[in-house]
C-alpha cells in the first residue's frame, strides 16, 4: 500500500473521529444545560427568590440563546478554556491537568498488569478450545466480567483493608502531593479495576487464538510435530495479535468507565472521581468540561488502536 | 469507528445443565425477593429505628445502616429499582433496536450504514459516561437511568439485528414474497421476524445482563431516584465506612447483586452460545 493511500486513511479516520467528537459535544451541552430547562432552579436551590434566580441566570449567561451558548461553550474549548465550575470556582481546565496524570497512572497500571495476564489466559484458553481448562477459564471471566467493579472493588478492600488491615481503605492525596508518592494506596484500586479489563479482554483474545487455532495452517504445523508453547507463540499469536491489539485500545477506553467507579469508591483523586463529585453536586459546567475531555480521551484510544490494527495486519491493509 | 461492538457470538460458551438449573433458580430467587420484597417487609425503609451500624438482633435481623434503619427492610425494598429498570432499559433497547435494525437491514445498503454510524456515536461513548452525564441534566431521576442504559444498549441492538436481517433478506424467500407483491409489512411479520427472533432474544439476553450491571453500578454512584430510597448498589456506597463496625449493610445488597449479575450472566451466554450455533 502506498505512502499516499496510507495518509489518505489516517486523515480519514481522524475526520471521523473529529466529526463524532463534535456531535458528542452538541449532545453533552444539551442534556447538560438546554433540555433540563431549568439550570438556575437547580444551582439555586428552591427557595431562592425570582430576583435571585434572574441575576443568577444573568450571571452564568443562562440568559442567551441556546445555540449562542453552544457556540460560546465550543469556541472557548477550542482555546483550551472549558470555563468555571460552580462549586469553588475551579477552573475545569486546571482540574482536568492536575487530575489527567493520577488516571492515566491508575488505567496504565491497570492495565500493564492486565495485558500480559489476559494474552497468558487467552492463548492457553483458546489453544485447548472446548476442553476443560478452557471451560474453567470461560466461566471464571464470565463470572469476572459480570461483577460490576464496585462489587469487586468492595470485596477488595473488606478483605484486604478491613480484615486485614494490610493495605489503605482509602486511597487519600495530600494537597499538592501525587498518588506515587505512597504506592500503597494504588494496589486495590489497581487490582480493582484491572480484574473486570483483564477478564474482557482474555475472553476476546480466547475466541481469536481459538479461531486461529483451527486454521488449516495450524493443523499443518501440528503434523509436522510442532506443539504446545512453540506452536502457541510462533504460529497462532502473531496473527491473534492485530485483532488484540485493537481489543487492547477498546478495553483501555473501557476502563475509562471503571476508573469512575473505582476512583469514587477509594476517594481516589483522578478525573472519575472528580467527574462523579460534579455530577453529585450539580456542578454542570465542571460536568460538560470533564464529559468532553473524557469522550475526546476515548476516541484517540480508539483511533489509535484502528490505526494500530491497520498497520499490523496483512488482511485489513489491503482492504481500500 | 469500526470495531466498537464486538459480534455477539464472540467467546460465548453453552454451559452445563446442573449450572444452568441452578443460576436460573438463583436469577429467579434473586427477582422474586426484589419484586415480592416490598409486600414482605414489616417495618419502614427510610425510618430511622435504631442507632448507626447495629450489629444484627431479634428486632433487626440484619441490623442496622449508617443512619440507623432496618437493613433487612432495606434490601427488601431496594431490589425493585435495580430490576425493574433493568427490565424496562432492556425492553425499550430491543424494542427500539429491532425497528431501527431491521429498518436499516431491508433498506438500501448505504441507508443502513448510515443508521449505524449514527447509533455508532454513542457505542464510542464509555457507558457509565452516557449515565453520568444525563443524571447531571435530569438529577434524581429513574427515567434518566433507564434512557440512559438503553442508550448505551442501542448500538449493539441495532447492529445485531440488522446483521439477522440483511443474512435473512437475501434468502429467496423474501423475493419470493416480493414477487409476490406482498406487502413490506407482511415480509416482515411473516417471513422475517420468525427466522430473527432467535437471535433478538439472545442479544436482549445480553443486553439485559449489560443492563443489570450499569443500573447496579449507577445505584452505586447515587445516581437516579435520590436518598432516602433504599437501592442495592447505593447501600454499598452508603454503608462502606463502617465496614469495621458491621458488616451486614454492606455484604448483603453485595451478595444479592453478585448471584443476580453472575446467574444472568451464565443465562445469556448459554442462551447466546445455542443461538449462534443454528
């Protein structure tokens, strides 16, 4: 394929990407701010006085036009300027710079230590496809993946923190300190979030080693005496390999949605958690900056693991 | 954006009889105490009875919570939201899914896909995102939860049943009826939904076992109808810190939702593993 073609496909896809990006936007604003009705009613409580409610809503610029606060909303993001949340005056922006680093160091923890797991569980699941280790492993992730994290994050810590007292129930920051400071408040949330991905993503990588298992080019290097690790690791993954890696990038926006969970659940300082606060205290600017910084995040994931899976395998690069 | 939703027969396995019987009676012991509860329960749910984190007695069985109410009132109460509108958000996703799907499966092939790309905006959209961000418009609100569950159910919904629909189109069949100058309407009553009901009914298998996990979780996060309703994901949330003091409040709703997702879970498979084998 050329240079040319391959350009061609990248700008394509970043032009979705972009595309849906903004369509998320147009949707955050409205079910944030323009279908409620009434935004002020909510900041200001109910027994906040008609004169209150109308400086108040002169005050947030409630008073505009929708379309016109869309556009002043979406014009001041693309400066980088995602305005003020209601609760303290915090800049949405300076939270998402000094939260970002906290989640990206739980979700990359998470998942270094779920990737390598899951490519061990699956290729040995799906090389013994229909056996009983496989079976086993089929319904152990089963049972994984259907726990909601919280659950498993709950269970987590009544054992390792309640019982027994080994490691921090909470996972609290001091002001101006980060998380890798005291790496023991990161082993439950870690471990917390990464058994529902590494679950997910073991059961996707078994059906792909198990399909590539039953290739006839499978079959012959079986007849020419080529078996277990050597078979597994030298002729089924490296073509389970693009499919798993775009696995990979959907498990890592996936995780995204657990990050909420887990970081709540351990008070952890990171986007979710800051994200759940906004929403508890109706802090709907902080929401829409948080929302939109969080949907861009999944989108680049993903674009990369499209553009990933292109280069690595033979079959889809072929494809116009 | 492809690759979003993966195919519904991925890695699905049949189980065995003994686990089938035994999560079906569980699933169904587990919807008959959320759904009988109510009428079963003798004391009040959001009265206060007691001091904080009582350890269980003769009066309180299952003591009490973090602001001193009958547990076990509690979690006979707090069951209905979860699998109700688990229910309901499954039923409006399929329902809407199989219009959509087989809309976009009969009509011109770039039609489709476009109905597709469109749904697809949300399928990028991490799920308990599309939850957090609808209970920040609408706060306290059950009906939020449930439209957003069915949100994030839709893409996959319409996917699946548009794919049934495409493989059965071509079959001679419908040409046949075609040919015949039957109706749209009647193709599809009589000669489609019979040969893709099969597989909607696996895929709202799936999307229920999808539902009953973001509903419990949202519960979790105290989103929906707002305290003092009792729910089995928020009573988590609300009795954690005293985990050292009791732990009833927190273990019980636990058990409760872990049995429900975990037979469902095995239910779907199965019912999904059976269905892609036809």
């Amino acid at each position: 394929m050329s240079l040319l073609r391959v350009a061609a496909l990248v700008a394509r896809r970043t032009t979705a990407a972009v595309l849906v990006l903004a369509v998320l936007s147009v949707l955050i604003f409205t079910v944030t701010e323009v279908l409620p009705g009434d935004a002020v009613g909510v900041i200001a409580g109910a027994d906040a006085t008609v004169s209150e409610r109308e400086q108040l809503r002169r005050e947030l610029g409630l008073d505009a036009h929708p379309v016109r606060r869309y556009a002043d909303w979406a014009a001041a993001a693309l400066r980088g300027d995602l305005g003020t949340g209601y609760v303290g005056r915090r800049e949405v922006t300076e939270v998402l710079v000094d939260r970002l680093p906290n989640s990206l160091l739980l979700t990359t923890l998470a998942m270094a230590l779920a990737v390598p797991l899951a490519v061990a569980i699956g290729l040995v699941a799906g090389m013994r496809a229909g056996r009983r280790t496989d079976r086993l492993v089929s319904t152990a992730t089963l049972v994984a993946v259907g726990v909601p994290e919280f659950l498993v994050a709950a269970l987590l810590v009544a054992v390792f923190a309640a019982g027994l007292g080994l490691l921090p129930e909470v996972s609290l920051v001091p002001l101006g300190g980060r998380p890798w400071d005291q790496p023991e408040i990161l082993v439950l949330p870690v471990a917390a979030l990464s058994v529902a991905a590494l679950a997910a993503a073991a059961r996707l990588l078994r059906a792909s080693v198990a399909e590539i298992a039953a290739a006839p080019y499978v079959e012959a290097a079986r007849l020419r005496g080529v078996t277990g690790l050597r078979l597994a690791v030298r002729h089924v993954l490296p073509n389970a390999v693009a499919p798993a890696v775009q696995v990979t990038a959907v498990m890592f926006a996936g995780l995204i949605g657990g990050a909420v969970v887990v970081e709540t659940l351990f008070n952890y300082p990171g986007i979710g958690y800051e994200l759940q606060q906004a929403v508890a205290n109706r802090d709907v600017p902080m929401v829409q900056g948080l929302a939109l910084a969080t949907c861009a995040t999944a989108l680049v994931l993903l674009l990369i693991g499209d553009l990933a899976q292109l280069a690595l395998s033979p079959a889809v690069r072929g494809r116009p | 954006m492809s690759g979003v939703v993966p195919a519904m027969a991925v890695g699905r396995v049949a189980h065995s009889r003994v686990t089938l019987l035994l999560a079906g009676a569980t699933a169904a012991g587990v919807v008959l105490v959320a759904l009988a509860g109510p009428l079963l329960a003798t004391g009040s749910p959001t009265a206060p009875v007691g001091l904080p984190f009582d350890a269980p007695s003769g009066a309180h069985p299952a003591g009490t919570d973090a602001v001193g109410r009958d547990v076990l009132s509690r979690l006979l109460h707090g069951g209905r939201a979860v699998v109700l509108l688990a229910v309901g958000a499954t039923a409006l996703a399929s329902l809407c899914g199989a219009l959509l799907g087989v809309f976009a499966g009969l009509i011109d092939r770039r039609i489709g896909e476009l109905v597709v790309r469109v749904v697809d905006v949300v399928a990028v959209v991490p799920g308990l995102l599309v939850l957090l961000v609808l209970a920040a418009g609408f706060p306290g609100s059950d009906s939020a939860v449930l439209v957003g569950v069915a949100l994030v159910s839709l893409p996959f919904s319409v996917r699946v049943v548009r794919a049934a629909t495409r493989q059965v189109a071509v079959r001679g069949f419908v040409d046949t009826a075609r040919a015949r100058g039957d109706s749209r309407w009647r193709i599809i009553r009589h000669d489609l939904v019979p040969n893709i009901a099969g597989t909607m009914l696996a895929e709202a298998g799936i999307r229920f076992s999808a539902a009953v996990h973001l509903t419990a979780t949202a519960g979790f996060l105290g989103l929906g109808a707002g305290p003092p309703t009792p729910n089995w994901g928020r009573m988590v949330s609300e009795n954690a810190s005293g985990i050292g003091l009791t732990i009833w409040p927190v273990l019980l709703p636990a058990l409760l939702l872990v049995l429900f997702t975990v037979s469902v879970n095995l239910l779907a498979d199965d019912l999904a593993a059976r269905w892609a084998d036809r």
